[in-house]
C-alpha cells in the first residue's frame, strides 16, 4: 500500500544515479521510483543534455549524436573559464488530489481527495568548464510547489552536485561526483502507528540523500574496462502525525555499490560487455513504531540486505539513427528479516534511443530490480521490500524554431516479497513550449498518476496542471 522506495536502494538505482547526464559530461542524477503515494518529480538538468547509456562503455568513436548540440541559440554566459546556463519556470499549479488520497468507496469513507491551486517555482543553473582533458560541471535543480490554501501540501526538492571527468590518455578516463538531494513525499491522510497511539500523516515526509561515485574506463585495443564505486547516504525528518512526533532514523540507510565491466569493440559502433554489481544495503539500528502488535519497536536492520547482479549485452554508440544498450543477466537480494528471505530472478532491460530527424529525439528503457521500502502503515506493517520491473519512454519534437513538445510515460509492477501486496502505477506527462522571444518560453504542462492495488483504499488518481513561463539565459 503505502511504499516509498529507499535512495538508490538496488543496484539498478545507483547505476541510474551514475547514468544521469549534465550537457557532455558524466554525472550523478537521482531516479526516481513510480510510487503509489508519493510521486517525486524527475529533477533534471535544462538545456541540451545527453543522457550516457552506459557509465561504463568505450570512448565513443562514432559521431556523437545529433542532440549534443542545442538546437536553439542559447549560448550560454561566460564567467571566468566557465560557461553558465541558467533557467527558472515560474507559473501557476492546480492539482486535483494534492495528498495523493485512495479513490472515494465504501471502504475510504472520511478520505476524500483534496483539490488545490498554488504556485509553481523550477529554478535550475548548469555551470561548466572544459579545460582540454578536465571536464568539469556543477548543476543545481528545484522543483516547489507552493499550496498557500491548504496546510501541508507544500512540495520542495531541490538537488546540487558536481561531476568531474579526466581524460588521462585517450584510452583511460576517469570520472568522479557527487550531490545532495532535499525529497519531498507526499501521502493521503494515512493512519500509522506511533508511541502515543494511532494517528493520521499531518505533513508531508522529507528525506536527505548526500553520495558520489568515483569510476575509470581504461581500453586495450578494442578490450575495455571499467571499475566504478558508488555510497549513497539517506536520512529521514521525523513524520509528523496527529497523535504525535514519530522518528523515522530507522529508515536512514547507506547504500554502497561495486560494479565491473568487461566489454570487446566489435568494431566503432557495436560492443559486446558482460557486467557484475555487488551491493551492501545498511540501515540504522534504530526502533521505530511499526503497525506491529502492541506497538512492539522495530529495528531498521530488518531492512539490511545484501545482492549482487550479472548481466551480459550489447551496446552502439551509434549504429544508424540509434544509440544505446540492451542486456540479460541474473540477480539475487538477501536480506536480514527472515519474513524478506532471499530472493533471486533473472533480469532483462536496456536503455535505446532514436534519432529519425534533428526535430524528434524518442528514448525507451526497461529494468527489472529488488528496492526497499520502509514506511509502516496498516495494509502494509513492514514496509516490505519487493520486486519491480518498469519501463518508460520519452519523446521530444521541435515542431519549428517558435514550438517544441516533450512527452514521457512510465509503467511500474510492484510485487512486494511478504504480505501477499501487489502495486501497478502509471505515469504520463506533457509539456508545451512557445517561444515568446529569444529567451522566454510559454510553458503548459499535465502530469497524470494512475495507480492499482489489491491493498483496500491503495488505488488513486492524480491529475496536475502547470501553466506558465519559462526562462534561459
């Protein structure tokens, strides 16, 4: 029912965090999970990015693609060796279930989905530096939303970070970087269960996550290889209910990833690798009140686990219009509450993209992986880790210099490992851009969040629009 999954809680999650992309250079981005009660926006770089496909894969030999170099003339302020690419959306929201409450039945009654209007704040700068073989870009991302209306809706995410790439020789790259995320969830009038007895959620939930990763590729001829080594820490504010304060410190985690890839350049633009990911997942050995009998404390280290994954696949940095990966493997997750057991499956994904013409840009991706989840509630007494398998798509259409389109969708099948739980969530979003003048856009944007649960009071529908301006340098 009521699930949250932890910050880079898989293997796949961190490999995600590694994936994101600021302009040219290799960088952590956060990937957000489809959840059912807490849908956090994607924050993203603005402007021409170029989502690597593999943080592992050979120098690209090939032509780069055609979206490495903006389509629009936006250059850019030069300060000091640096380029900076500034942006800012502001606009006006309405959201029509801002506490992500259960569609209205018999078994809901007294939760009714609360309608909102409010403000809508996207300020984000990209600052980068290119110094011949040192690459170097630091961004910074927020995404508020403002309810003055309704008390406790309010949304605030912002995310700030570095990445730093170092071409030691044209066949050994290094690249390290790290950010901090602020994440904002917010759920329905749930009812949890805390020290001073049953109360309803009275705030939204925030949670801090600070990592880095550091990672090198090094190539002998057409055999390459690479190492990488990821830590990702997650802390939680305390949940704010009715009957009381309830500490969340059990749910603080720290995530630390080992991955290795060996891979053979079959010739500029296809390559063979095979992967290995080994992961330890960590949690606080603090209690916390759980829907458990008698209110009996719950130690985080329930959630402590341990997994590894290998995959084997094919790459192109560019085999005609199109870039990307696809692979198959085998994954495991052991974890310490016996009631998760050990589980195992194998796995199937990739990440494609397609370049028919300089005006569309068309991306899929697929993945399979175990998260963790750890927010108690009745329906849901352990926060039960589970399995998900998702897909999503994006696409991006430049109808003429003045008009621009982007569209994304996602799909998640969430099946919990204890409890008997299982999850469907649907996304979809649209934004619209008009060029007013050089540098302002006009901005319309929808997001739909559709879920299903086997779980009473776990299925919900949530509709927000944005409509606005939007600004870069």
């Amino acid at each position: 029912m009521f699930t949250r999954k932890s910050a880079a809680s898989s293997p796949a999650a961190v490999s995600s965090a590694l994936l994101g992309c600021l302009g040219v250079f290799f960088c952590a981005g956060l990937s957000p999970a489809v959840a059912q009660v807490a849908v956090q926006p994607t924050l993203q770089p603005p402007g021409g990015t170029d989502e690597l496909l593999g943080f592992l894969s050979p120098q690209p030999m090939s032509q780069r693609s055609l979206n490495d170099k903006p389509t629009r003339d936006y250059q850019g302020m030069p300060l000091e060796g640096w380029m900076l690419y500034p942006s800012l959306f502001v606009g006006g929201v309405y959201t029509d279930n801002v506490f992500s409450a259960p569609r209205p039945s018999a078994a809901t009654q007294g939760i009714a989905p609360v309608a909102a209007a409010g403000f809508e704040l996207k300020p984000a700068m990209i600052a980068q530096r290119d110094a011949g073989v040192q690459h170097t870009a630091i961004f910074l991302n927020g995404d508020f939303n403002i309810y003055p209306a309704v008390s406790g809706a309010d949304v605030l995410n912002a995310q700030v970070g570095f990445a730093h790439a170092w071409e030691v020789q044209r066949d050994l790259v290094l690249k390290l970087g790290g950010e901090y995320d602020l994440i904002t969830n917010v759920y329905f009038n749930g009812i949890v269960a805390t020290p001073y007895g049953n109360g309803i959620i009275s705030s939204p939930q925030r949670s801090n996550m600070l990592g880095g990763y550091l990672s090198g590729v090094k190539s002998f001829d057409k055999v390459f290889v690479g190492l990488s080594a990821s830590t990702y820490a997650t802390s939680y504010d305390p949940l704010y209910t009715t009957a009381g304060s309830e500490p969340q410190s059990y749910r603080d985690s720290l995530v630390t990833t080992v991955t290795a890839r060996l891979g053979y350049s079959f010739s500029p633009a296809l390559y063979a690798f095979t992967e290995a990911t080994g992961n330890t997942r960590n949690f606080s050995g603090d209690t916390g009140y759980g829907i458990i009998a008698a209110n009996v404390p719950t130690s985080g280290t329930i959630y402590n686990s341990e997994g590894y994954r290998v995959v084997a696949g094919l790459g192109t940095d560019r085999i005609s219009l199109f870039k990307g990966e696809i692979f198959a493997g085998f994954q495991q997750q052991d974890y310490a509450y016996s009631a998760f057991g050990s589980h195992s499956s194998a796995v199937y994904g990739g990440k494609i993209s397609w370049f028919p013409t300089r005006a569309w840009t068309i991306s899929l991706a697929l993945d399979e992986t175990y998260q963790d989840s750890g927010l108690p509630i009745f329906g849901n007494p352990l926060g039960s880790a589970a399995f998900v398998s998702a897909a999503t798509a994006t696409v991006q259409y430049a109808m003429s210099k003045q008009w621009s389109a982007s569209f994304s969708g996602g799909f998640a099948n969430m099946t919990f490992l204890s409890g008997g739980l299982h999850d469907q969530n649907w996304t979809a979003s649209a934004t619209l851009n008009y060029e007013i003048a050089r540098n302002i856009l006009a901005t319309a944007g929808y997001t739909l969040v559709l879920a299903e649960s086997n779980v009473v009071g776990g299925s919900l529908t949530r509709n927000q629009f944005a409509l606005g301006a939007t600004y870069k340098y």
